[in-house]
C-alpha cells in the first residue's frame, strides 16, 4: 500500500523513505497500539470525523499496553493528522497512527523500550466489497473465539491482539463467508474481526455490552444515532439463536461504515437483504460524516483552508 507522505515523530517524510528496522521490538512481539479514523469530503471541505475521540482511545490504549507517556500530546496528534493528509492532497482517505515501541524492550518490559508514533494515509475503499451495503453480506460464527480480557486487553487497540482476527477471517473467507462472528469466552456474542455487531427485534437495537468487546466510535455514534431516531438501544448479552431470529443484523466500524448481514451460518436474515433499519442508519451515518447534520458540527475536524 502506497502512501506519499508519512507523518513520522514530528515531520512528514517521503512514504518511500519510511522504513522500519528489522530489529523493531514491536515487529516481533506486537507491542504496538493504533487507531483507524476517515476523512470524508464534507459540506464546508474535507473533514475528519470524531478525530479528538480516536486520538483519546489511542492514548487510552497506550495506557492499557503499559506506556506511561508518550513524546506527543493528544493535541500535537490531532495537528499531526490534518498536517498529514493535508500533505497527500486527499480529500477522502483512511488515516492510520500507529505508536509502537521502537528500541529496547527485549526484556518483556516496555519501560525498557521507546514509543515512536507514525501516521499514514492512503484512499479507502468499500471494506466488505462495493455491493455490501447494498445487498447485505454472508458471515458465519468462527470455530475460533474472542481473547479472554484477562489473558490480553482485549479494551485497547493493540497490534498483538490482531492475529485473532486474522485467523478467524481467514478462515470464514476460505469457507466462502465475507465476515466472521467471535463468541467470547462464554459462548455469548462478542464482535466481529473488525467490526461491532448490533441486531434488530423490531423496533429495538441490540449490542454487546461494552465488558466484552471494543468500544468502537462507529458504534457510539450508531447508538446515538438510533436513539435520536426513536430506536430503543440496549446493550446485553447476545446468544447465537439470537442472531439467527433477529430481524436485521448489522456491523459497524470506521473500515466498514454500517453493512447489513443477508445471511448468518447459512440462515437467511429477515428479507436476506440489507434491511430497513440498517438502511435508515446507513443514510443517518452518511448525512453525519458529511456535515449534514445539526450534530455533525460536534463530530467533524475540517482540514485548514489553504
């Protein structure tokens, strides 16, 4: 994946000219934290939606890794996004920072090591395919089940916890699924490799309580969004027969957007299309990111005028 310019311990370097040393502590044992964010072209210009809340989660997550401070303020990084996709011309684009421990370490302790932080962007595509929120997708619930919170953070956005993910999409791809479904360690609902999940019963929304899964800022705001909506919005555990007699099924992410599950473990969900609640959260979703509601001026970080 290209990218022009790479935001990298304070300066914007050439993307070619980035390079990371074999030797780096975070390559080898995942001691890294990050967050995704998106830049959307907006009313009043290009714009980075809920910015401040996905730098706050990164310094969050650091937190939870065990780093005591890190050589940039939640403002510098702020700064540092916009500088960033300023410097690659992007209107609409994914943005990725990254801190991660980049020497020392080698003796399992990150006091030991030193954080550097890095940001890049480059330009984003429909996640789960062009179609996917049109038509809904196929899932299925993985063999492999969600980190147990107190083997790893599973709160926390953390480079190491992200093999789980790999597998389980791994293997629902090779089985002919887009998407896979992580029970926690109970057997109850947890999340998606990289998404929240929520089902529909009527008129009513239903997640994942927060205990077990990531916290997700799409999620936050879909939540929101409902309940401005007049949806009822509840979180609590979710069962697996749960999802197969739900009305809607739906996922939510900043790589995602909001996609509509058509089919789960070969059941077909509601209509086996993308489904009308799904649809109204959709459109709330777009007029949000793209400054067309009351709301959006609270979630938006427009880039500065040139």
């Amino acid at each position: 994946m290209d990218c022009k310019y790479i935001w990298l311990n304070g300066k914007i370097m050439a993307g070619a000219e980035v390079q990371m040393p074999f030797m780096t502590p975070a390559v080898h044992y995942g001691m890294a934290v990050f967050e995704g964010i998106r830049c959307y072209r907006a009313a009043n210009g290009p714009a980075i939606f809920r910015l401040r809340e996905h730098i706050e989660r990164l310094y969050k997550s650091a937190t939870v890794l065990g780093w005591r401070e890190l050589p940039f303020s939640v403002g510098q990084l702020i700064e540092a996004c916009l500088e960033t996709v300023q410097a690659n011309g992007l209107e609409e684009c994914y943005l990725r920072p990254l801190v991660y421990l980049a020497g020392g370490g080698w003796n399992l302790n990150v006091d030991a090591g030193q954080a550097h932080v890095g940001i890049s962007v480059w330009p984003w595509n429909a996640y789960l395919g062009p179609e996917a929120a049109e038509r809904g997708v196929r899932a299925n619930v993985s063999s492999y089940t969600r980190h147990h919170p107190n083997v790893v953070m599973t709160k926390a956005k953390i480079a190491g916890n992200y093999p789980n993910s790999f597998l389980a999409k791994t293997e629902s791809v090779r089985l002919g699924f887009d998407e896979a479904i992580m029970m926690d360690a109970q057997g109850l609902v947890a999340e998606c490799t990289g998404a929240n999940i929520f089902i529909v019963k009527g008129q009513r929304l239903l997640t994942p309580p927060e205990a077990q899964v990531l916290e997700g800022i799409t999620r936050d705001t879909v939540m929101i969004l409902a309940r401005e909506m007049g949806l009822e919005v509840s979180a609590q555990p979710l069962s697996r027969d749960q999802l197969y007699m739900a009305d809607e099924v739906f996922v939510t992410g900043t790589a995602a957007e909001i996609v509509g599950f058509r089919e789960i473990d070969f059941r077909t969900i509601g209509t086996g299309r993308t489904g009308p609640i799904t649809r109204k959260l959709q459109q709330a979703y777009q007029s949000a990111v793209r400054g067309e509601l009351p709301r959006s001026s609270e979630w938006l970080t427009y880039l500065p005028r040139k």
